[in-house]
C-alpha cells in the first residue's frame, strides 16, 4: 500500500475503536475475558521459541489466530492502563476526558421509535418497548382505544402522538411524509420505523445498541417475514418478502433532502434515496405478524380490493392469494 492508503486505514481502524462496540481485531493486550474453550484448545502466554517479538500479549495473540480463534476488543467503557505509579496522574483527567466519572455514564445514541398505527389496540406494541428512548406514533383514524394503549405500555418513555381525525391511509405516500416530519421535530439521532404488528426477534434487544454504535453506518436493512401463524412464516411465489431486505433503522442527518416515491399505495417508508447514506444488511430477522390471525387477513384483503382494485400499485394475483387455503409454511427458528 501507498503511505496514503495507509494512512487512511490506520484512521478509520483508530475510529473504528473510538465507536462504543465489539470489533473484531488482531491483536489483545492488558484485561482479557479468555473462554474455557479457548484454554482447552491451547491459548496461552507462553513464549513461541521461533518469534522474536517482545510481551507475552503479543505471543498470546499469535497462538490464537494460529489456532484459528476469533479475538474482541469491547469499546462501550474505555480502559485506562496503569502500567507504572507514574499513570495514577492521569487516570482522573481520563475519567473526566471520557465522561465516566462518578455519576455519570457514558453517552449513547437516542433511539426513537417511529411508528404509524391505526385500531391497534390488541397487536404487539409491547415488543418494543425494551430497547427504544422515545415514540412518536401516528393515529390514522383509530376507532379503538390504540392511543391509550400505547400510553399505557410506553409508560416511562416520552411519547408523542398525533391523532388524524380521518384516515390518510388511502394515500399511503401523504402519511408516510406526515410521519417523516413528525418524527423529525423530536430531534431523532435514529429512527426506527415499525408498524405496529411488526416484531424483532430477541437477537435486536441485545444488539440494536451496537449497532447503532458504529459510525460508519446510517441505514440498516432487515429481512420481513410474513407470519401466517404464530410459528410459521409463508414462503411461494407470492409470498418471499424475506429474501429482500429493506431499510428500517436509519440515522437521521439534517440537512438530508428526502426524494420520496410518490404512490399512493405500496410506497416505501422512508424517502427512495436513502441509500445514498451509507448503509449495511443485518442478518436479524423482522417478524410481521400481521397475516397471523384470518379475520385480519380478510380485512387486508378487503382493503387492498378496495384501495388498488386494478393491482396498478401491487399485485392483484397476490391479493387473491391472500385468500388461499393451502399454503407453503415453514417454521420460524430463533
């Protein structure tokens, strides 16, 4: 490499550990979480006769990768080595420096839920409830009690909701640009835009934060699955939305010009150049639950007839399919 591509990435890896996360490295030194496994295949700090580096962290490392093991460094709380008496003075002002004194913790990215509902009052608002700061949920001319419920389950974290007297879902793409600005005024730093039947698996609790970490992303995709049932997606011809992905958590930058598709059914949730952001697929699995009860299928059905009844938006032979009795299911692992 040149000294300029050089250059380059030794300043995106030093980033790369500035950014709160798990990164995967070459190399471990000083405080160390080891596996049993790891010890049982042969990891330790022995000296290899035939290396003449200096520190036995370095001769650890090497057997590792020789042996084929995966090390980590954790950068959500920063260390500071105290490698002689001389470090103690400046272990306050790294403390300070990095805002994890007494009282404090360290910063991390907001999270808001952003979210468009209508009568869902007996769906799955509860599912996100672990791991979101804030909501901010449109009512599009619910007729339950969707908004009290939401009120109720979001107990503890800001919410905003803001009622629509009548739906607007009839041009999806009008609603869509309501939700968009709406969420914007709470002063997001991410979005994460589900409906209200939509659920992650138990892997995005655990992950969403690190993921959220890294500042080299500001869009990431996800794959839906449509359940039929409350274990089995469905899976033919008509049905394969999760071989897709699709953006669903999205940074929020000012002064990005959104470029909406304007439809006025089947539009995307976020403006259609939002992939001019720099963007990554996630393996975690979004689940839409949405098709799991058949009375909520047959008003789906209803609605699409009704909304697109020429299939100039979407598809007049899936609508149909809706209705089928014989499907392809296939169960859902966790």
């Amino acid at each position: 490499m040149t000294d300029s591509e050089i250059s380059t990435r030794y300043q995106s890896f030093i980033r790369q550990m500035r950014t709160p996360g798990v990164h995967k490295v070459g190399g471990l030194g000083a405080y160390t979480l080891i596996s049993q496994k790891a010890l049982k295949a042969g990891v330790n700090f022995n000296r290899i006769e035939n290396l003449s580096f200096w520190g036995e962290d370095r001769h650890f490392c090497i057997r590792a990768a020789a042996l084929g093991i995966s090390m980590y460094v954790d950068t959500h709380l920063p260390a500071y080595h105290i490698y002689r008496d001389s470090d103690l003075e400046g272990a306050m002002e790294f403390l300070d420096r990095t805002d994890m004194g007494e009282g404090s913790g360290a910063s991390r990215p907001k999270l808001t839920l952003s979210m468009v509902m209508k009568n869902e009052s007996e769906h799955y608002l509860r599912e996100n409830t672990d791991y979101i700061d804030e909501a901010v949920i449109i009512d599009d001319g619910s007729t339950d009690n969707s908004a009290e419920v939401c009120l109720e389950v979001l107990k503890g974290i800001p919410v905003r909701i803001i009622r629509n007297d009548f739906s607007k879902f009839s041009n999806e793409i009008e609603l869509r640009k309501m939700q968009w600005t709406e969420t914007v005024k709470s002063n997001p730093e991410w979005i994460l835009n589900l409906d209200a039947d939509e659920v992650f698996e138990n892997r995005f609790k655990e992950e969403v934060r690190q993921l959220i970490s890294d500042q080299e992303v500001d869009v990431y995709c996800f794959r839906l699955y449509d359940f039929w049932n409350e274990t089995h997606y469905r899976e033919d011809e008509h049905w394969c939305a999760h071989q897709y992905y699709r953006p669903f958590l999205v940074r929020y930058r000012e002064g990005f010009e959104c470029k909406w598709n304007d439809r006025p059914q089947h539009c995307d949730r976020f403006a259609e150049n939002v992939f001019e952001l720099p963007h990554k697929l996630s393996d975690i699995r979004l689940k839409h639950l949405g098709w799991v009860k058949k009375e909520d299928r047959m008003a789906k059905f209803k609605r699409y007839r009704e909304l697109d009844p020429d299939g100039t938006y979407g598809s007049t032979e899936q609508y149909q399919s809706i209705l089928d009795e014989n499907t392809n299911l296939i169960r859902f692992e966790e």
